[in-house]
C-alpha cells in the first residue's frame, strides 16, 4: 500500500530545502536580517506539507523529522552569508525550484493516496503541497503571488498530480508512474519558463467592464 | 444529536459553489488565467468550512467528500467561459453570495454544536466558517478584505449564528431555529447591500492622533 | 512530566488578552467598526495558539476553553470604546506585547515539550505561539508584517525559547527555566525597543545587483 514509502523522507528533505532557498531569496531581496531569512525560509520549505498534513489529519511531517526544520535553518543561514558568491542567481533558483515543485507534488499525491483518500482529492494534495509554501512566501514577503502572476506553476503541478495518479491507475507501478508524473510537472515548468508560455488569461468583454471593475465590489 | 443532519451535505454543496462563484469573479477581476480560477474559486469555496474541520480536529468536510470540489472546479470553469455573457454580474454575485454567506453560517454553527462545544465556540464556527474562505479570497486576491470593508457581513453571520443558537435553546427544534438564524442573517445583508448600511467606525480623538497613526508602530 | 502545568491557563488567558488589544490597536488605526475590532483582536489573540495546537494535532486551546474568547472580545469592545481615554498608547502597547510575546513563547514551547516533541520543534512551537497572532494581524490588517519590519521580536522569541530549553535540560526545575526563558525574550525585546536594536540585514554585494532585484523573478 506504501506509495513511494522509501523515496518520501528524502524528497520531503531535499524540496524542503530547495524550497527554503526561494524563501530566503526573497528575504534577501526585502533586505531582511538572518532571522528574516529563517521564518521565510521555514515558511516556504514546510509551509506547503504542513496544510496537507492537517487537511488529511497526519502528524506534521517536520515535527516527526525535525531535521527538516533544521536543514531548512541552515539552508536559511548559507544563503545569508554567501549568496552574494553565487553568480546569476535568478535562473539557478527557478530550475531548482522547479525540481523541488515536481518532487514535492509528486511526494504529496502520493500522501494523499497512502491516507486513502481518492484521485482528486490527492491531485489536490499534490497541488497544496506544491504551492501553498510558496504562496505563504509571497504573501508574507508582500509580493505577487504565484497565483496572481501569469506562469505555469501551478498548472505544472496539477498536470504532474494528475499524470501520477492516470499512470499509476495504468501500470500500478510507481516507481514509473512517479518518474512520469514528476517529469510531467518539471518540464512542463521548464519548458513554460524557457519559452515565456502562459495560460490565456480571462479578459473582460468589453473595455467599459474593465473600465468599472475597481469599484465593481 | 445531530443539528441538520440531512441538510449539511446540500447546504455544504450549494454553498461552496456560491463562494467558489465570488473566488472567479475576483479572478476574472485580476485578469487570471483558468488555473487561477480553479485555485481562487476552491480557496473560497473549501476555506471557511476547511479552517473550522481543522479547528474542531473533525474530518475535513471536502476530503469526506471530494464532489464538492469538481463542484467548485467546474463553477470556476463555467464562470471563467462564460461569465461575459451575464449582464449585472455585480448585484446578481452579492445576493449569491449573502444567501451562500446565510446558509454556511448555519451550517458551521449546527457542525460546532455536533462536535459538543459550547455556544460561544460554536458561534464563532459559525463565523469563521462564512467569512474565512471570502478573507482568503481577498488576501490571496489581493483585494481588501471584507474586514477591512465597511460593510455588514461578519456581522450579519455573527448575528445570524446567535440568532440560531437562541432560537435552539427555547425551541429545540432545530429546523425553526435554521430558518430563523439564515433569515436573520441573509436579511440583515441584503438591507445592508440595499440601504447601504454600515456600523459607526472608531474614530481617534482628535486630527493630531490620526496624522501619527502611520508611524505609530 | 507536565511542564507549567498550572501556569499555562493563566499565561494563555493574560497573553490572549494582551495580544487581542494589539489587534484591536491596529483596527482603531484602520477605523474598522466594532465587528472588525473583535475579529482582529480574536485572531491575534489565539492565532498563534490555535496554530501550534493544530501543529501538534492537540485539542484547539480555546474551543476546550472559550473564556480565552470571550476575553478577547471584551477586550476588543473596551478598546473600541475607551482607548481615546488612554494617553501614549504606543508604548503602552509595546510593552504590553512584550510582556505577552515573553509569556506565550514560554507557554508554547512548554506545550510542544509536554506534547512529547523535541528540542528543535518545541523551540519552533514558541515562536509560532508568540509571532503567527501577529503575523496574521498584519496580513488582514494590510501592515508591513512583524517579519518585514526590522525589529527584534521573533528573535527575541526565538532566544527566550532557546533559553528555556537548555536552562531546563541543565537544571531540570521548570519554573526556574521559565523564569530565565521568559526573562531573556522579554529583556530582549525591551532593549530592542529602547535602544533601537536591529540584526544586520543583508545587503546585495554591488548596486547594480540591488537595482535588478525588482524585476528578479
């Protein structure tokens, strides 16, 4: 019944700091001190994990494994003292980002189908998992957040949850159906910020609507 | 035992689906693509209700049953094509709404009771479970929330859930009280919509305290 | 094995109050209406708490003990209508929260030791119970969140439990550890206030770095 039983705590580990550094890239680019950069470090690398361990009422991930919390720390506390080295760190981090998104939402789909629940309410956990720490991020680090901005991210994780869980329906190996889904969300995502690729957006009929829609409410 | 029983699954669906419908308008608002219709139109529909499961440590409600969110899904996908088409789309959304707003309040306070808390705790379910899927909605939307708003709705699901839990304490019969506390909450925000009614806000003392508000803290 | 076993109502009850009155400041300096005085001050009051319980998967502290609530919302009331009586209320307030951080960084990192958790994450419990109330204050109240503001306050946090923790691995008396731990982030957080204290935040290696960070990601 184990979805992925092995594989779980080190991808829970890795996106965990993966993620931690997008956390710390912008506390970095608000000018924050070091415990700025840990709160948004931790925020961002358990914040997604955590909705869906209450959602499904697990134990928290991190609080079974505080190493996480603490790889998070130290991921927190390096970016602070030596990002400054890193060269052209706007590109290294949307890859890693990436790879830790396409972990991550498989990890969570698969959580979610260990718990027991159905198809779509794990897609949704892998979902969750994929992007509420880095919507958490952005709204306490008051930016746009990836849900205001036109990218494929979240749309990466969605298509990655859906094609584990069709593939794992197929072959019910997982193993394969996890290197699909995951492959899915990354290079979906990479392909979207290579090429600029973006969903069309809703557009108002006519300019008068959008003329009015500050005050529509 | 169980405050309307029968009623929480159709009062749950309908209301989801109307608060799913306010998720998409902020959407089509923000200029969104249909992932951000999705995620905005299940925030607002799941949250309140999700907050006050999580709460009351009971199964959340949209796990046990994952039709309400294709329900949302599928809101956000009908509003996002054809939402040009409905003429008014303003007042027709805020009766929606305070009529969605009604019915949770209701619900969520009946859920409380269920559980085995007291009225207080249960009215407060019953407030958070109207008003906490619409802040998220606003603060993932960027919009100003309906706290920040002057306008009767916390109030009127506040006013609602007591009418409720009065009404349950001298009857007993849990449907009259239902029809009452909706009654009084659904009429409470459609005179506030329609007579533009609002509650006296503080004021500060004298000019001088409000020129220094800013750098108050 | 019960740690402040009977201190932590009372702590609970007092830093709920003090915390709700921070909230209702920041509603007086939004001109909300009453309603919105009460929200506020019931999130911040037991936003922190109510998280770190759901973290831990313990019962809500405040659904077991709804007096918390009420509390806040007489606190929230008495602000809305007295506090233009009350001079300087600005360092009245900040004191006031300091002695409340110091309290519930105690008490929570004192119930995530009872819950049977580690160093590590009952260190986390504390500064989540002492910074999350205020955190979500800020995100609804639309102010700059404790996170972004250059103060010393989740650090002070931060070090009061750190300091509870190793006085009581050393000494094992708790009251003596939360005596020294309480002390610590209070002290901190005092001096910080006075003295202008702040951690060194980071600062982009050259200009030209900083000038792109606008349009980094």
């Amino acid at each position: 019944m184990e979805h992925l039983g092995l594989l779980l705590p080190v991808v829970d580990l890795t996106s965990a700091v993966v993620f931690a550094v997008t956390g710390a890239l912008v506390a970095s680019r608000k000018s924050l001190d070091i415990v700025g950069f840990m709160w948004l470090a931790v925020v961002t690398g358990v914040g997604g994990g955590s909705v869906r361990d209450m959602l499904l009422d697990l134990p928290v991930f991190w609080i079974e494994t505080p190493s996480i919390v603490i790889a998070c720390l130290v991921a927190a506390t390096v970016v602070h003292f030596t990002w400054h080295l890193v060269e052209s760190r706007y590109r290294l981090i949307l890859w890693l980002d990436a790879a830790g998104m396409a972990l991550v939402t498989i990890a969570g789909t698969a959580k979610g189908l260990d718990a027991g629940v159905g198809a779509v309410v794990a897609v949704a956990m892998g979902v969750i998992t994929a992007s509420v720490g880095g919507i958490l991020r952005d709204v306490l680090g008051q930016e746009a957040s990836v849900i205001m901005r036109r990218e494929i991210y979240v749309t990466a994780a969605l298509c990655g949850a859906v094609a584990y869980v069709l593939t794992l329906a197929l072959s019910s190996d997982r193993y394969v159906a996890a290197v699909i889904g995951a492959a899915t969300a990354f290079m979906l995502r990479v392909l979207a910020l290579t090429l600029g690729w973006s969903l069309p957006v809703y557009r108002p009929r006519e300019s008068s609507t959008r003329a009015n829609g500050g005050s529509d409410r």
